[in-house]
C-alpha cells in the first residue's frame, strides 16, 4: 500500500489511445489475455516491490510473509495480537499492472497483465536474476515455482537417442532420430565387422574406392554432414596416413572400421568439397592403399565367385568378352564371374531367342519388329542393348496392334520350327508348344483394342 | 557397337555356344519341382543362375498373366530355390520380383491379402532414411539437384525475391547449395523464399530447419513455408504465391503419382478407352493427330465436371466433382501460377504399360540398371544397400507389377510423353542451358564411376547407366 505508485486515471485515454493493438471492439474483448479490461484500475508497481518476497514478518520468530493477512494469522500462533484487515470499499475495483521495466512489452497499459502474482512473476522471470538451479539438468529459473516445477519433471520422461542427445518430447525425439548421424554410425560399424570384400576379387582401380567411399560415407554422411557438400576439409592427410599405418593389423575390429570411417570421411569430404568438380581420383588412391591392406576371410559368395570364374571361363568364351567390353574398365566387380543384370538380360535375349522365345514371345516377341533389326530372324526386341533399340522397341510394341498382327504368327510358327534344340522339352513340359502358347496372349491383346 | 557384332557372332554358332549347363535345363524341365529339389540347381553358376533366372520370372508372369495358379507356384517355388536377397545381383532382383508376382497373385483373394499385410508396420523414419541412402548411393538426385539449382539460378537473373515451390521437400541439400550460390551474389543475396510440400510434417520441420540455419549462418534473407499434403489434395492457395512474383516450380520424381487418378477418370469417362487402363498410351496405338487427343481429353475433363457424383468407382474421393483432382489438372493450376521456371525430373522409363506383363518386362530391364549401380558401387553385405533394394526398389517393383488402379502410384514414363503433357498444359520447353550442362556432366565424371552417363535430348539431360536410360531432367516456361 505505501510502496505502490497509483498512475490512476489515464485508463481510457491511453487504451483507446493505444489502441494499434486494442481495436474499438474493446467492449468484446475483456479480460481475454493481452486486452485488459478498459475499466480497469492500471497500476504500476516499483521493480522492489514486485521482488519482494516477504514483506511482512513476524517479529518474534522472524518469518517472513507475502501478505499481510497471512502474517496475522501466523500472529495468533504466538499468542500476539492480530487483526484482519477488511476490504475498505464495497465496489470491487479491477486492477491490472504494468511491467515496470521500460523495455518491456508490457509496459503499456494496453498490454497490461491482470494478476499481482503474474505480474510479479513476469518481472522476476524477464527481468531477473536466475537465482534457481536444477541440479539434474543445470538449467537456471528466476521464479522458485517455475524451478519446482521442473525439478518434478526432469529426467522423469525421457528420449535418448543413441548420439546422446535427450528429448523430453516424443515427436521431436522421432524427427531427430530419422536423421541422426548415429544410426549411421552403428550400422556402419556393423558394416565394418561384417562387410568383406571392397577387394571382391582383388580388383584394383576406382571401383574400390567406391566402395569404401560410398560405404563409409554413410557414416557421418546421413544426417547433417552430407547435405554440407560444401565443408572443407578439416583433417585429412594425418589421419588417412594413420590409416593406412594400421590397416595392415587386425581384419576389422571396430577400431579399424572406425578409422577407416574417418579417413574415408575426410576422403568424401574432399570429393564434395567442390560441389561440382572433385577429387575423386586421387582420394580413390588412398583408399585402395587401405582395402587391398585388409585381409579378410573369404565368404561364401567369395568363395562361390572365385570357382565360377574359372569355370564359366572354360564354358564359354563369348561371355567374359562383352562383360568385359560391357562396364568401363574400372568396372571388375563384375566381372566374368559375376555379370550384371543388365548384362545377363541381354545375354538370354541372344541366347535366349532359341530357347525361352516361346515364352518369351508370347508377352514379349511381339515387339519383333524394331526397325534397327539386322539381325536376322533372332529378336534383339527389348532386350536391346542399345537405348535406341529400346526406345524404338516400345513405340513398336504400341504399333505392333495396328499392322503387324497378322505378320507375327507366321514369324514365329518359323521359328518355332526352327529351332528343335535346347528348350524343346522344355516347351513341351509346359504343356504348350510355340504355337499353342501365343494365341492366348495374342486374344488377350486384342481384347485391349 | 563392338558388343553388337560380337552378338551377331554369337547368334551364328548359337547352338554349339550353349553351355552344358543349358543343356541341363533342357534335360530337367523347370516347372517340374512338385516337391523334388534338384541338387543341381545349388552348384550352378552365377551366370548360368541369372540366365535361369531371368526364364524363370517371365515363365511365371506369364502364367500369372493366363491364370494358370498351379503353373505359376511352380515356378515361383523354382525361383525361391534360386534366387536371395543377398546374393548377386540377378538373385536379388528376382527375389523381388517373385515378391511382387505373388502379391499380385494374392490380390485375387483381398481377404488373405490383406491378413497377411494387417500387422505391417511401415516406420516413417525408415522411408526418410531409405530416401537419404538414394540420395547418397546415386548420383541421380545430386545431378538433377545441380541441373534445377542452375536453371532456377538463370531464369530469376535479376530478380530480388524469388519463390521457390518444391513439391517433394524432403532433401535439404539441394536448397542449402542453392542459398550458397545466391549467396554469394554480387548485388548481395536476393530474398529467398521456399514453400515446401511434402505429406509429413516431421520430414518438413527437419528441412526447415537445417535451411533456416543454414541461411542465418550466410547472412541471407530466407523463409520457409510448409504445406502438409499429398499433392493430388494440394491446395493451391496454400502455396500463397503473390500475382508477379518470379516463382520456380521444382518438381522431383513426383509427378508420376498423379498418372494414377487419370486412370479413374478415363476408365470412367470414355467407352474408347475403356478397354485399357491407361487411357494416353492407347493414344499412340491410333494414328491420332494432336488436336484429337487435345479433344479427347477436353471432353473428359468437361464430362467429368458435369458427372453425376454417385456412378460407381474404386475411390468414393475422386468421384465428388470438385475433387477429381488428375495430371492435367494439376499441370494445368501449375501452370496457371505463372512460373518462370519449372523444372521436373522424373524416371525415364515405361512402367506404365496397360498390361502388367510389358511392364514386368520393363522394370526387369529398368531395375537391372539400378540394381547393377549399386552392385558396383556398394559391398554385398550393406545393410544400407540392402534397405534400399528392399524399402525402395522392392516396393516399387511390387507397385507397378502388382498393384492396379489408383494403387498403383509408380507410373513412370519416358520423357517424350511428359513432353506431350506438358505441351498440352502450355509450358514450352526451356532447353537446359550449356553451363547447367556442363557442370552436371563434370559431376558426372567426377562422380567416378564411369558406367553413369548422360545424355542430351531435346535440350533435356538424361542419365543412364551404361545405356540404359533411367532418368530424365527437363526444365518449362509457361507459354502465354
């Protein structure tokens, strides 16, 4: 009551006067938060007072009180004389209080908060010393009640993500985990123990630097690394020669993987480090120095591909030829051993005219006709090898409705004929002959028309 | 082509050529494994297994293809002895594709079908992460990423705020090299402002922001505005884009899923084109000049305006006449929004044939591409390639051989049919300029690995493996 300073008496000039933030709908808007009430007393009290804890104490044991009413009461413990005040008028007059603190938002009357307790808990949280510490988290408050009340809540529901960082929300612990770097990391180091062959069949070249690079890169590359092509290079020549130091030692402890995680890291970000040109040559060197040094056990799939490789070589010889011409040079991972898909595809269109044509044109060989077609009666068709024959395939496929139909069956009752060799019981087994086969597929076409 | 005559070469002695192990498939029919495994089928060669293999798949689609359920388990039943999902590359691709034949198989029964996927989860972080390893493993987006960023760059020469539409906000990356161009802009940066769309929230507030921080740590003005929605919902007025303002369209493997409501509404509209599900291909068997086909459509749209709300459909949402929501459409309000730019990348292949067997075919040959680039590139044993083969490849090989209708969301195209669309939406074709070019293709080079190629058609950018061609980048004005 003595501390306060009443600035009375501006109310409805400054609010309708203020009123950028209070429209003359003020009448509908009282007491809803952020639009005091027009009619309301404005009070502005001193920063000390609205600090003050305990104004009022005791003067016998020294307890000190908010309120007066409450050190009354606490008097007639002490046997003291005490009185009650009573309210002085009748009206109820409101009151609201403005923030003292010039800066502040709520300085304005129009901004004005409609709560003592508000008020002054504003003040000490905005204004304030933190003078409150959480013991578990560290985290500072200005208001005791703000403290308690989160001392009561931390550490009870909590997030981890395996990097460490802890949420007490469900769905930013979710979000945080599709792009969290750890995840990486772990499968990586699983990758690392359990991921052999980079020297598959001790090929050289860039191949295995892709390996490495693309494998690794994983690593601190999902998340926010990768997406910062940009970075320069922090550290790369040290640790990639520490690398290759160690590498000779253990097959893959997770030391190893790690390391090779790190110089490989620092590979990639050299490769990125210009977004457009990279030096992915010359990081492709260090890396293969790193991979041929690791010996590790063989596979099965190893194993598997080394024997195929002599034996598919004795079979035929056509097959390592265009593996060979079909990837880039750098290319052994597939090798004769292993052909690609890609590979393999056109390899059972060739072959495969004599033997799975049966099948094959029945969903496939109508699309017999490709202009560029030379050669002879075989049907290079989609299995194409070059795009132009494939692109050219499929707008034949579309046009093989319009003219060709009647063409087709003759074509392939020839070489249906012609060719008794390999699948011939193969067909028959199926309980279809050539000819048998297609009229199904070929009603079926025309029912689309 | 050297590989060309070496073929040839193989064709004329092509019988004497067969390897023993052919000869042994003549000997055992393959369709005949009621129950008994043949030994031999384990001591095959890889090469020898691929080849089977690949007979194996297209024995059995086309017997999925005629109904013939008991042939069709038999083969499936060989192939399961054949093929892994971490053996070499043919074994994987297989085991997916078999996957894919025998859900299509199982659709004919949806009780079980859908017994059997009841306690499917599908973790939205895992998508998230699947798309992160694409981004990573491939070149694929990093080139399209380099090709978007330069034709957005070149046609808002001059101006100080631009906004950017990205349909599929989902990589950060690309936007974070596009704010580091700009930033180092010689009149200082122009304001940016990007409105991202995506279906996730989660996925939006993460690009948002590594973006934010991003631009705050280069000094330049930026803003984010996400919109959740699928784009066939999207509502345009979301994307709040101001009348005048220079605005880019990018759009990023997107535009393809909307290929699957324009099957609802052609099936439904024209008795011509009842026959097939998918209305535009049939247009090319006829010798249909442009302005029919204009017509053709015109009139669906009208007609389906003016659709009564209650005929019947697979999907009670696209019947309500102002929801019918189809590609040309949405090229249409594309369009409407007067882009200086748009760029679209987009699968250059044909996934989208009316019969499943031509699109089996297809994919075999598409995903053989994909498959081979991470053989090479990424050891047997990753557990992240194994995700991506799975998660990402193996369910949209599912999609196109299994699924129908508005199911069936991955409707890849090749290009010369985008092309046709957007013509027809009224977007001319900005060819891709030389320096965009020329710094995709040093990417390209410096990428390593020399199987990736690009080729240039039509002022558009494709990128093959070996010659396969697997995606396409095209950049449109909209033409008044």
């Amino acid at each position: 009551m003595d501390n306060r300073e009443i600035s009375n008496g501006f109310l409805h000039e400054n609010t309708t006067s203020s009123s950028n933030e209070n429209p003359p709908i003020l009448k509908r808007k009282r007491n809803l938060p952020g639009n005091p009430d027009p009619e309301a007393e404005v009070i502005s009290l001193s920063p000390k007072t609205l600090m003050a804890t305990n104004r009022f104490v005791c003067e016998i044991c020294l307890k000190g009180f908010q309120r007066d009413q409450n050190l009354q009461l606490h008097r007639r413990g002490h046997n003291l004389p005490w009185k009650l005040k009573q309210r002085t008028s009748k009206e109820i007059r409101k009151r609201v209080y403005v923030c003292p603190e010039k800066t502040c938002v709520h300085n304005h009357p129009s901004r004005a908060l409609g709560d003592l307790t508000g008020i002054k808990k504003h003040f000490c949280r905005k204004h304030g010393e933190k003078k409150w510490k959480c013991e578990k988290c560290s985290k500072f408050y200005a208001v005791q009640s703000d403290w308690k009340a989160h001392s009561k809540t931390c550490g009870t529901r909590e997030y981890k993500c395996d990097c460490g960082t802890i949420f007490s929300r469900r769905d930013s612990f979710v979000t945080h985990r599709a792009f969290c770097d750890a995840l990486a990391e772990e499968t990586a180091r699983i990758n690392g123990s359990t991921n052999i062959n980079n020297s598959l069949l001790g090929m050289g070249g860039n191949n295995i630097g892709n390996y490495n690079i693309m494998q690794n890169s994983l690593v601190p590359n999902i998340g926010t690394h990768f997406s910062s092509i940009f970075k320069p290079i922090s550290c790369t020549n040290h640790e990639t020669t520490n690398q290759t130091s160690r590498s000779g030692l253990s097959l893959w402890m997770s030391q190893t993987s790690h390391d090779t995680i790190l110089a490989n890291n620092s590979n990639l970000h050299e490769i990125h480090e210009n977004w457009v040109f990279g030096n992915k040559f010359s990081s492709n060197n260090e890396c293969q120095e790193l991979t041929s040094s690791i010996s590790l056990p063989l596979v099965n799939n190893n194993i598997d591909n080394k024997d195929s490789t002599t034996s598919t070589n004795n079979l035929v010889s056509v097959p390592s030829l265009y593996s060979s011409q079909h990837q880039s040079q750098s290319h052994h991972q597939t090798t004769s051993a292993n052909m690609s898909a890609t590979a393999l595809l056109q390899k059972a269109a060739q072959i495969g005219t004599t033997s799975t044509e049966s099948l094959f044109l029945g969903s496939l060989g109508l699309r017999c006709n490709s202009p560029s077609q030379d050669h002879g009666n075989k049907f290079c068709g989609v299995y194409g090898s070059s795009s132009v024959l494939t692109s050219s395939d499929l707008g034949s496929a579309e046009s093989y409705i319009s003219g060709e139909l009647s063409q087709m069956p003759s074509i392939k009752r020839r070489r249906v004929q012609n060719e008794e060799g390999v699948w011939g019981q193969t067909r028959d087994f199926l309980g279809v002959g050539g000819a048998n086969h297609l009229p199904q597929f070929i009603n079926r076409r025309m029912d689309l028309i | 082509m050297s590989l060309l005559e070496n073929l040839a070469m193989l064709q004329e002695g092509s019988s004497s050529v067969t390897s023993s192990a052919l000869k042994l498939f003549s000997m055992m029919p393959p369709s005949s494994g009621f129950g008994s495994p043949h030994p031999w089928l384990k001591e095959l060669k890889s090469e020898e297994r691929g080849l089977y293999l690949i007979h194996l798949l297209l024995t059995c689609a086309n017997h999925v293809a005629a109904c013939n359920l008991e042939h069709a388990n038999a083969t499936l039943e060989q192939i399961s002895m054949l093929a892994s999902p971490d053996g070499d590359t043919m074994q994987r691709i297989a085991a997916y594709f078999t996957e894919a034949l025998a859900d299509r198989i199982l659709k004919a029964w949806p009780g079980i079908h859908k017994a059997l996927n009841s306690t499917r989860v599908s973790m939205v972080s895992e998508k998230i992460l699947v798309q992160k390893l694409f981004f990573e493993f491939f070149p694929f987006l990093k080139v399209a990423f380099v090709l978007t960023n330069q034709a957005i760059i070149e046609a808002m020469e001059g101006e100080r705020m631009i906004h950017i539409i990205d349909l599929n906000a989902a990589e950060p990356a690309q936007w974070i090299s596009l704010l580091q161009v700009l930033s180092a802009h010689p009149d200082g940066p122009p304001h940016l402002r990007i409105t991202g769309v995506h279906q996730k929230k989660e996925v939006l507030d993460q690009v948002a922001h590594r973006l934010i921080a991003e631009a705050e740590k280069l000094d330049t003005p930026f803003q984010f505005n996400p919109v959740v929605s699928k784009l066939e919902n999207l509502d345009f007025e979301k994307l709040r884009v101001k009348t005048g303002e220079a605005l880019a369209i990018s759009s990023i493997l997107q535009l393809h899923t909307l290929l699957a409501l324009d099957d609802e509404t052609m099936k439904r509209k024209s008795p011509l084109l009842l026959k097939t599900s998918n209305g535009i291909h049939l247009q090319r068997f006829h010798p249909i000049n442009r302005s029919t086909f204009d017509n053709l459509l015109e009139k669906d749209l009208i007609s389906s305006y003016t659709r009564s709300p209650d005929s019947s459909s697979s999907s009670p949402a696209s019947l309500k006449t102002s929801n019918s929501m189809n590609t040309e459409m949405f090229l249409n309000a594309l369009w409407s929004l007067s882009p200086k730019v748009m760029v679209v990348t987009e699968q250059d292949s044909n996934h989208n044939g009316s019969h499943f067997t031509d699109r089996l075919l297809e994919a075999l040959h598409s995903y053989a591409a994909l498959f081979d680039c991470l053989e090479s590139t990424i050891p047997r044993t990753s557990l992240e390639r194994f995700r991506v083969e799975k998660l990402l490849f193996g369910e949209e090989i599912k999609n196109i051989i299994a699924c129908e209708g508005l199911e069936r969301k991955e409707r890849h195209e090749k290009l010369d049919k985008w092309f046709m669309r957007f013509d027809l939406a009224g977007f001319g074709n900005e060819p891709l300029s030389y320096f965009g070019k020329l710094q995709a293709r040093r990417f390209m080079q410096s990428y390593g690995c020399e199987a990736y190629r690009m080729k240039e058609e039509n002022g558009c950018v494709l990128i093959c493996w070996q010659d396969r061609s697997l995606f396409s980048i095209s950049a449109w004005r909209s033409r008044k």
